[in-house]
C-alpha cells in the first residue's frame, strides 16, 4: 500500500462581489410624439394617443403577443366581456376584431367600465353594503368614476378594477391571499394611472449628465413593466375566480395558487421603478408620488384585516375547495412526473455509479486496507467536521490508488450521510471522449443530485422547458450548465451535502473553466464539501 501526500485547501468564507443589476430589455415604445398641424385636405390625420393609454396598450401588447401569456389575454377578455357585459345579448360583431385596435379596445372597455359600475351599484344593494370589504368597494367604486372622468384613456386596468370588486363582494368563492393582492391592486391603482402625468413630465426629472429624451424611454419601459406585472395579476385573478363557471370556457390557464408570488411579482416591480424615481426624479416629483401612495395606503387601510373577517366564510368553502384542487393537483402531478423523467433522460450522460462499479471490477474490488487509513488523517478529519473547510484535495502520481482511495471515502460518506444530505460523485476518464470534459462531469453530478432529491428538477426545468436536450449539448451548454448548477448549490435541501471528483487532470476540455467554477463555489456555498483528486499537474 502506498501513502501520498493529501493538499487540504480549506477554503473561507468570501462574501462575492456584488453584481449591478442589468436593466430589462428594452421595449418597443416609441417616445411621445407632437401633433402636427392639421392642414386643409379630405385625409383625417392620424390620432395621437395619450402617454397613459400608449403605455398601457404598449404592456397590454406585450402580454398579448407573447406565446406564454396570449390565451391568458384572450381568455380573459372574454371572460371581461361575459361578466361586466350583457350575456343575454349576443354581439353584433367579432369583439375580438374590435380589440386589435387601439382606440376601439379602448372604447369598448370604457363601454365594460360603465357596465361594470352599474352592476356593482346592484351588488351592494343586494348586500346593503355592510362591513369592511362593503365600504372598500364603495370607496373604491367612487374612485373608478373619478378616474373614468379624468383620465378616460385608461380604462383597460380599471375594467379589471370592476371585476376585481365583484370577487370582493363574493369573497367565500375566493382564495384568501388572491383577495390580499386584488386589495393590494386596487388601492393603488390610482397611483398606478397617475404615474405617466407625474413622472413623464419633464419639469420633474432630474436629468444630470444624460439626455431628457434618454431618461424618459428609461422611465417608460420601467413602467410598461409595471403595467405587464399588474395586468397579468389581474388577468390570472379574473380567470382563476371564473374558470369553474359553466358559461366561461378558459384557454392558456394552468392551475394558478402561488398568489404571495404573483403579488411579489408586483411589488417587486414597484420597488424597481422607485429605487430608478429616486435617482431621476426632483424631489418635488417624489413628493407628489408619495401623498399619492399615503392615500392609497389610507384606503388600503380602511379594508382592515380582509383575512380574519373572511376566514369564517372561506373556512365552509375549504373542503369542497381541496376536493376539486386534490384532483387537479394529482393530474397536475402525472403530467409534471412524465416531463421530469423526460428531463433526466435527456440529462443523463452517464451513471457515475455504474462507472464506480465498473472501475472497481476492472481493478479487482475495493480493499478497505486500501483506504481506510485516511478516514484517521487530521487533514481529512478537518476537511470533514470543520465549517471553515470545505474543499480537501488529493494529489499523487499516477498509479498511486487515488481512483480507490475516492472509491472508499465515497462507500464511507454513503454510510454516514444516510438520510441526510445527498451524495454526488463523478469519475473523469481521458480514455473516453464522452466523460473527458467540464460540460459532462457537471452533467454527472446535477444527475445524481436530482435523482436523490426531485424537488431539485425545477432548477433545470425552468431553461429545459425551452431548449429539450440540446440545453445540455449545443455549443453553450457549459454556460447553461453551470448556471443551472449553481443554482442548484444555492438550494437550501443542499444543506450537509457532499461532491467528489476523481482524476481532474484527465478533464480534456474545460478545466480550467471547470477549476474556477469549484474555487468559487468552494467560497460562495459553504454548506457543500467538495473532494476532488488528480496528479500533481502545474496547474
């Protein structure tokens, strides 16, 4: 038996480097354009729409004509159209026709707004407008009117409004944290609306060293994005309240429950906008906004505690409610169970532990003598039960039984990781081109993490929904791969987690890429111990 020497480098804790956020893509929004002069001829000029309307139109757009939300928005208009509109008339025309233009959309949403007002009118009367929620809704109901007469260009959100207010008025139907954000919505969107007069106004922007011109675009896609986040809560809330009723047929719509996420959603792209008005706009502007927010907070206020009022109502809706979300949850399930073993088909380069079988076959089995004796070494000890140490690296020459050594700590760490944190390992092999390179030993060791512990595949699904296997071969797949990787490290089920890899200088491809990546992994992720081997190479 030979003993070579064992190079632990134990490695701290470094608190990355922090990382600038990078703006959002930019999108299409033409800045706000002067009328021209209308001059004596028989062609009517071409309509110059409002900053509120083009900017709202421009996120509705967006929403519309994206592949993963276009049925959303149609299924939602529809349902907009049965619910605030006459169902016992049929239309005399194609609504969705209608709706591909911009100034007739908007006149036939101020058509649903006003319809919308007048059924919330009978509503309230139906329940004599007693108790909180009552008078939120006829606070809010008083705000709709206002905003239809002062700014009627914006009457695309303020039709969700409506409807918004009619869930409030059936809360037993919803789900309670659906009720929070369409609160939380509601009593903004005053605020929401006056955005484009209070911000876009060039006396209230703080220009500094860039272009008028260039600020305004910035502050216009920020916003659009806001519009998009709100839209889209209101449109997943409307057809999620809606889709079990018998005269609305709902397309694009998979089972929507994470409503404390959909709202992060917008509260997270509130805070972007204002930490980019606290840069920009005077201070006079941030003044405005902020009574304008104080109000919205005061009638946000005035709903009270929306949760405890309602939790009577909502708890003799519960077992019905579970009932039809067990079913869907378990049909949900069949078809995510058939898409993760997809996933982990196409993943799967190769089995590291049908390699270690092999391996130890080739060799003539595993003898404990072969590496037992490390289990008692102080810098493995160390490595093992010290949180400030978290990589330990064996080097030798070749032939000097590093693949057995790994082979044997692997069976122990098997052993006293049982039931704790999962075990991922990968064996480079020079002779075979396949398992030779950096892309293959990450592909190796995200195989095994995912097969011990599925609640992980999500990481991958979320890049593999849109690429199928050639996410894990093209000619960026190391980007993809190590993205997606350290993801995974960053999940706290990691937690005790352990990886080895084994003859790291027959890493042909890649290795340095492959060395950099576990040096600040080995840095930035402490609660992972990492063991790798090769020969003593320069680098």
């Amino acid at each position: 038996m030979h003993r070579f020497n064992i190079d632990a480098r134990a490695t701290g804790h470094h608190q990355p480097a922090a990382m600038s956020q990078a703006p959002p893509p930019a999108l299409s929004i033409e800045p706000r354009a002067k009328p021209k002069a209308i001059e004596s001829t028989s062609e009517q000029p071409t309509p110059v729409l409002p900053m509120s309307q083009r900017l709202w139109d421009a996120a509705y757009n967006s929403l519309a004509e994206d592949k993963d939300t276009a049925k959303l928005v149609e299924s939602y208009m529809e349902t907009l159209n049965k619910v605030l509109g006459d169902r016992t008339v049929e239309p005399a025309v194609d609504v969705s026709s209608t709706l591909k233009d911009p100034s007739q959309r908007q006149a036939h949403m101020r058509k649903l707004v006003e319809e919308g007002q007048a059924k919330i009118s009978k509503l309230l009367k139906i329940t004599q407008g007693v108790g909180d929620a009552a008078q939120f809704v006829l606070s809010a109901k008083a705000m709709v009117d206002l905003a239809i007469q002062n700014i009627p260009q914006a009457a695309l959100p303020w039709a969700g409004v409506c409807i918004g207010l009619q869930i409030l008025l059936n809360p037993a139907e919803a789900i309670e944290s659906n009720l929070a954000g369409i609160v939380h919505v509601i009593s903004r969107m005053d605020w929401y609306c006056a955005l484009t007069e209070h911000i876009l106004s060039q006396n209230n922007i703080v220009v500094g060293k860039e272009s008028f011109k260039s600020v305004q675009l910035q502050l216009e896609n920020r916003i659009v994005e806001l519009y998009k986040a709100l839209l889209l809560y209101q449109m997943k809330s409307v057809c999620s309240f809606y889709r079990h009723k018998t005269w609305i047929v709902l397309r694009g719509l998979a089972k929507v429950d994470d409503w404390d996420a959909y709202l992060k959603s917008v509260t997270d792209t509130e805070a972007t906008l204002q930490t980019d008005l606290n840069q920009f706009n005077s201070q006079h502007t941030k003044s405005l906004l902020g009574k304008l927010v104080e109000k919205a907070e005061e009638r946000k206020a005035l709903l009270g505690d929306i949760h405890q009022a309602l939790q009577s109502s909502i708890a003799v809706q519960e077992k019905t409610h579970k009932a039809v979300q067990d079913g869907n949850t378990l049909r949900k399930e069949i078809h995510r169970d058939e898409k993760d073993t997809q996933c982990l088909q196409d993943l799967r380069l190769t089995d590291p532990r049908d390699d270690k079988k092999r391996i130890q076959n080739t060799k003539g089995g595993l003898l404990r003598d072969a590496y037992h004796w490390i289990l008692d070494n102080s810098e493995f000890q160390q490595w093992r039960n010290s949180l400030d140490s978290n990589l330990l690296w064996i080097k030798g020459d070749p032939g000097k039984g590093k693949t057995m050594l790994l082979c044997g700590i692997i069976d122990e760490l098997q052993k006293s990781t049982s039931g704790t944190g999962p075990l991922s390992f990968f064996f480079c092999q020079a002779t075979n081109e396949q398992i030779s390179n950096a892309p293959a030993i990450l592909r190796g060791l995200i195989y095994m993490l995912l097969d011990q512990q599925p609640s992980l595949i999500p990481h991958v699904r979320k890049k593999y929904k849109h690429a199928g296997k050639a996410l894990f071969e093209d000619a960026n797949r190391w980007v993809a791969l190590s993205e997606i990787f350290k993801n995974i490290l960053q999940d706290p089920s990691l937690e005790g987690a352990y990886l080895v890899i084994d003859a790291l200088d027959e890493c042909i491809s890649g290795r340095r890429e492959l060395l950099e990546f576990i040096v600040e992994m080995t840095s930035t992720v402490p609660h992972v111990k990492w063991i790798v081997s090769s020969r003593n190479w320069p680098d």
